[in-house]
C-alpha cells in the first residue's frame, strides 16, 4: 500500500481539469479560442451547437500551430442545438459530429490526446463559411503543477 505522500501524487497526476468556453456566436474566421500556459495533455477538444449553424459552417483546429485534424470538413449542415463536435485530437483524423452523442473509438482515429510543452501557447478554430454558435470544452490534464488552460 503506498503511503500518503504516493496516494496524493497518484491522485494529482490523474486529476483532469477542463476549460470552458460559454456559448458565442463564431464567425468565419480564425479564433483565438483557449490560451495555454506550461505543459499539458489534451484529452478532449470539443463543442456543442446552442443554436442552429448558419449553413454549411466548416472547422478546423491547431494547437500551438500544430494541425488537430486532417482539414477542415463541414460541422454546419443540418446541425440543430443540442449536436456535438469534437476534434480526433490527430492529423490523420477528421473532426466528428453528431446528435445525442458520439462514441469515441479507435475506429475514428481519435488520439491518446496531444501534449502542448510551450510555455505560452494557444488553441486556435477557424470556422468557415457560415456563423456557428455554441460552447467550446478542453478536457485536459496538467504535466506540471501551474499548467494551466484558459478562455483566450
């Protein structure tokens, strides 16, 4: 059985912390979304419509100006409040969407998560097209204790 100082470091290493960002309006353009600051491990980059995209809206992210996805692909088209995104987290893979939920397995090439080591960095969307609204979510998980991400 380990010892307390052991249980504690085993509990802050598995610790995930989440940045949220509240429902806005994006438009056709590159957002600044989340800012980080030190190293962290991305689980899970993510949103959710709060209401109807203006059309065929496409999405693409960067994280540190590193590729989150193999393109942009399009998250507008028949999107209604309540449907979720998320990114594959991986160049190789495309940005997933769907109503009610969205499993997500190996099938859909989602990553074990994408490390972010600078010091000050950030994690960019760029929308296309048409407006979208929604929330935007990073599940993450602190390398170092001050990492931090934060609402750009």
């Amino acid at each position: 059985m380990p010892g307390l100082k052991g249980l504690v470091s085993e509990l802050w290493v598995n610790n995930l912390s989440v940045a949220y960002r509240p429902p806005e309006v994006y438009t056709a353009a590159a957002h600044n979304i989340f800012n980080i600051a030190g190293a962290v491990r991305i689980l899970l980059l993510g949103g959710r419509y709060t209401d109807a995209p203006g059309g065929a809206t496409t999405l693409t992210v960067a994280i540190n100006g590193v590729g989150g996805d193999g393109g942009a692909i399009d998250i507008g088209t028949g999107g209604v409040a309540g449907e979720v995104w998320v990114s594959p987290l991986n160049v190789a893979g495309a940005m997933l969407g769907a109503l009610g939920g969205l499993p997500l397995t190996d099938a859909l090439l989602h990553s074990k998560g994408f490390l972010a080591g600078d010091s000050v960095g950030t994690i960019v969307a760029t929308f296309a097209v048409n407006t979208w609204t929604g929330e935007i979510f990073c599940v993450y998980q602190k390398l170092t204790p001050t990492a931090l991400i934060t609402v750009a």
